[in-house]
C-alpha cells in the first residue's frame, strides 16, 4: 500500500538528532477522556475494548486531537496490554476501574503455558495503523507502540493495576527463573508485535516502560532493562516504505539509571519530569550512544492558567537548552512531551496554551 | 526526668559517621501489621487513632518488635498526619482505607486559617515518647518522626491519598502563592513537633518526606527541600539529657536530587531501593556535607524464601561497600532499612531472617 508522502516530519527528524526550525510535540494519551469527542466515540463504541479493536472507531479518536491542536506526530490509540490479551489472559476494562485480566499468570504452570500468541489475533490493530496512516494523509508521523516486557509481566501477575508490585515481585525475588521465562516470552512477543505495527504502516514506535522505575537497582537492569534491550534487538529497521523507523523507549522513573539506558539500541529516550533534562543530556552524552531526548512536563501543570503554563513551557525548554541547529550534522535535539499520560480531568483549551507555548518559544529560543 | 543509660550505641554511632562492629538496622514501619500481636492491640483499641492517642498502647506496640528481633533502633508508634489533624482538619481512617481528612484545604480562605497549632493538643505524642523511652530502659536508642511540609501539605490538599497529587499540584503551579504559605505554616509546625519530641525524650529525628519524589525537577527543591531545610534550621541539637540529636531526612523517589540534599543540615539521608548504594556513596561524599545513608531494600524481597532474602541483603551491603573502619575519625556509614514501610502481609519469620542476615553478614564484610 502506498501512502501520502510525509507533509511535517519535524518530529522525525528530531529522534534522528538532525536540527529543526522548533521543537516538535506529542502528548502521551493525547487521544483521551479530556477531549469530549472522545467520550463521545466511546460511547458510540461501547467499551473501552470496543473502542480499541474498531478500526473506524480507532481511527476516529487517533485524529481527534490533531483537528484540535498543531501537534506533531499522531500515535495509534490502543492500549498496550492488547498482547497479553492475545496471549489469552482475557483483559477487561470495568466502568471507571483500571484494566483487569481474568487469567492472571501466577505459577509455574500458568507461565510454562505462556507462548508468544500469534499476531492474527491483533490483526486488529495492524488493520488500525494502515487505516490511521491513510486517514493521517501524510499530515505528521504516526506512532506505534507496546508495553515493555516487565510492564506487560506486572499486569499479567497482578491481574490489575497495583500500588505495591507485591505478587510480581514476590515471583522476581523467589522465583526468578519464572519470571526470567516470562519475560523472554513477552519481549519476543512484543518484538512481533511492533515488526507487525512498522510493517503495517508505523513510522515510529516506542515502548513504554511504565513500571520500570517501581523495581530495585539491579532489579531494573536484570528485569526490565535486558528485556527492552531483547526487543529493540529484533526489530525492523525500516517500514514498508522503505524509510528507517526510529525506536524510543520510556521508563517512568527511570532517570536514576540513564547511565545504563544509554547502551539501548534506540534513537530515543523518554524522560518523566523529576528529570533534570540539561543533566540528562549531559549524562547521555552525544557520539555513537548519543539519543533524542523526550519530555517531560509534569501533566498537572495542565491545570494551571494558561500564563502558568507559559512560563513552565519555558522551564522545560531551558532546561533542554539549545538544540543544536547545524544542519550538516546531528546533535541534542529535544521532543517535547508530557512525562506521563495527560489527565482525564484537564481542559482541552489548556492544552492549546501549552501547544501554542511550546512552538513560540522553541522557535524564539532558536533565534 | 532521667532516663537508663544506653546499652546499644551502634545505630547513634553510625547516625554519626562513626566506626561500628557491624551494619545497625531497623525497619520502617516496624511496628505494624504483620504482626500478630499488633493486630491485637489495635482490635483493643478499636482504631488506629485510639491506639496512637493511648500512651500504653503507643508503647505496647512500640516495643512489639524488639521483642522478636534485635533490632538496634525503636521508632515511637504514631502517624505522620498528626500535625495536620492538631490544625483541626479532622483525621480519620476508614476500615480498609487510608488516612482521611474532613476538611481538607483547598482555598484561599483555608489556608489563610491554618496556623502552628498548639503544641499541647499534640501531648499523647510527647506523653508517648516520655513512657517509650522509660520502657526501652536504654535497650535501643527512640527515633522520634514527622511528614515533611510537603508530604503533610499533600494530605492536606488532597484531602486523602491520591494516585496523582493533581489537587495539590493545581494550586502548587497555579496558586504557588497560597502553597508557599501553607509549606511556611507546615515548616514551623513540624518544627516545634519534633522539638518537642525531643524535648519529651527522642534520641534521633526523621523527617519522612514520602511524596517529595512526585515533584518535577524544579518544583522539589522549591516547594519540598526549601521547606524540610526550614525545619532542619530550628531543631534543637540536643536532647533534655544534653546528647546530641541525628537528624534523618528520607525522601522516597529522591534519588536524582542528592547533590541538591547534600546541602541539608542532617546527618544521615534515607534512600529507597531504586538508588545504587555505592554510587550514592560516591555523590554525597565525605568532608562537612559527608552523610550516613539510610536503606534501602525492597520490602517485597521479605516475600522471598529466607535464603533469598539473605542473598539480596547480600547485595545491599556489597552496594554500599565497606564502612570505614577507623575509630579516631568520621567516614561513609550504612543503616541497614527498607527502601519504604515493611508490608502488612509479610511473614514476621522472614524478618528474623533479614535481622539475622544483616547483622552476620556486615560483621563478615569488616573482617
């Protein structure tokens, strides 16, 4: 299938380091129960699965926040514990809970059984990225993503969101061959996944590490860090254009171990907002290892008037500094973000404040 | 009053950076409900307040797990929110719930009405400490605590506890007028708590800034160390039998900021399990901003058989490395803690074993 040829790839060339007129922006969760066309949508649809496995429906909200805002890349609505679904652990979404999978996987036979599930039963959302990319008609890049390996085992041992990581843990620390088999199973499950996404049409992909940052130093390195470095090692290197598909990673709460996230093999890392990002892109540092770095306003601030908005939209950018603007070469480029899903709760005209803010004094700060 | 003279020093001596024969340990939330025996008090007291407000009951369980491990420290039983609750905002803790209270603070008007309350409709603390200390008759040294101004000022806001802080941060970025004045108020308050604390008999204080580490880069060290500093700058030196007083400061989630709490006027800095010992070691240093670290493993590891608890207290205290060893002057110091509050479903035998592990394996490590 061919597509429309890309009309703004500014977020592009950012995760290729390569010099830009602003800083390009996403947000996490931009299609989202902040937008009333959203939960419009999802009524129509009916639940959140509904929602996600409609390939009208997840079209639809994908651009909703694109008809809105200026924003610079669009990323597939989804949600990223379709493939444990698939692996049939049976995910369900309970009015106004989390997630919750019926089968969660808590022995040593209930994880002896788990397979990398065969990816028709996503077809779903491959069939989603293909009809989002038309629709998108080359306006910004799209973006895929998954779960890491260790966010996906959380779920798949807790059964559900959970404020303490207690049974996943007590399987990491007292059994930690079920839990290394486990996450070989999810990060080539993943890999599948994503190779299936870029085949289909995603221009970029990213694995969010979610639950990364709830693990002990050491822990991090052994059972999240591997694992995302297993996946980033099987996957395509370019989409079925032709054109290289950049890989971003983001642990939430991750910044204590830059240094090692580093090594990844990606282009890209997401940072939450406890993060420092002048530090951070000191201590990642440029050459061979050197990555785009993505982020991270604090969410809350969305809640703030606009002016405040304003002014923390200047924090962030100096904090960055200057992105380099040699075009003959690469360098630190930044993609501004949120450092985590915006909130339900915030006001759709704040966000154009934080948009408006973000391109402005990007393109001033370059001048 | 004069209270027995202390028989075990080892905790006090490496609050001070002092040689000790093996690594002190104690338990965050040590008094708690993982154990039996608490369980039966609070069923005596009928609830969490009416056992913290009862000064035989508060030393009842106070001393509950000293009597099944040697610990080298006893932390008076109390909560971090009672400041908040002698402001008059009305605490309360539902069964199965955490801490509640009935007017939360959420305008201009109310935080204009807060102020230090009178230190008196906080004596069951200080009546607690006094009958504590008598009853520890100089076993262990009594840590006396408080929530930072932050943390408390998050319950207060919050009203409960939150998954996202966004009320408290709303005003923190669009009323940072109206926070500061409630962080000036919580500061000052927390300030003539622990003194008082002190005063009544307290051979160490710690300051728990539990949500200090949801603050973005920036917003930290504005509206969360500025205001444990404040604290820090009032306390008294020494207690009413003229020994001086350590001062703990543990932010959870604060390990990318300790060069920034470096700077604080503390002895000793508690560290949870996402921070590598040694390379903290090496960030604090040594010379007159030098200090003892608290910490740091992962409570869930306390899930694990006893013989893999041993190996991950194993790697904590090769983490950290060897203590300096030279009585006739200062050096790096380890307390042996959680990275956060021991969980109520953990099985007491499996603390023994960490007790045991602990003290055998840090006299080993100096031989």
């Amino acid at each position: 299938m061919a597509f429309a040829p890309l009309k703004n790839d500014t977020f592009l060339r950012a995760c290729w380091r390569q010099a830009t007129d602003y800083t390009p922006l996403w947000l996490m969760r931009q299609a989202g129960r902040y937008l009333p066309e959203y939960v419009a949508t999802r009524a129509k649809a009916g639940s959140f699965m509904g929602l996600a496995t409609n390939v009208d429906y997840a079209t639809e909200v994908t651009l909703q926040p694109l008809a809105r805002y200026p924003l610079d890349a669009a990323i597939l609505f989804s949600d990223i514990l379709t493939v444990p679904d698939a692996m049939g652990l049976g995910l369900s979404f309970e009015a106004g809970e989390g997630p919750r999978f019926a089968s969660p996987v808590r022995d040593e036979a209930a994880v002896g059984a788990l397979a990398v599930p065969d990816m028709d039963k996503l077809r779903y959302v491959f069939d989603a990225v293909r009809s989002i990319r038309q629709a998108l008609d080359g306006r910004v890049p799209l973006i895929g993503f998954s779960g890491s390996p260790w966010t996906l085992a959380c779920y798949m041992v807790e059964g559900a969101g959970s404020s303490d990581y207690r049974l996943v843990k007590s399987m990491l620390y007292g059994r930690p061959d079920l839990m290394h088999r486990m996450l070989a199973v999810n990060a080539d499950a993943v890999a599948a996944y994503l190779n299936a996404q870029i085949d289909a049409g995603a221009q970029a992909v990213m694995v969010f590490d979610s639950w990364g940052g709830v693990l002990a130093d050491g822990a991090f390195q052994e059972f999240s860090l591997a694992y995302t470095a297993r996946v980033l090692g099987q996957l395509k290197r370019n989409g079925a254009d032709g054109q290289p598909v950049p890989r971003i990673v983001f642990t939430k709460g991750g910044g204590l171990w830059l240094e090692d996230m580093r090594a990844l093999d990606c282009e890209v890392l997401g940072l939450d907002w406890t993060v420092n990002l002048g530090q951070a892109r000191q201590r990642v540092g440029e050459g061979a290892q050197g990555k785009a770095l993505q982020g991270n306003i604090d969410p809350n601030v969305l809640f703030a008037p606009p002016q405040q908005i304003a002014d923390e939209v200047g924090k962030v950018l100096a904090s960055f500094g200057k992105p380099h603007a040699d075009v003959s070469k690469t360098g630190p480029t930044h993609i501004f973000n949120l450092g985590h899903g915006i909130s339900q709760y915030t006001p759709p005209e704040h966000v154009a404040a934080l948009v408006e803010a973000v391109h402005s004094q990007s393109r001033a700060l370059r001048a």
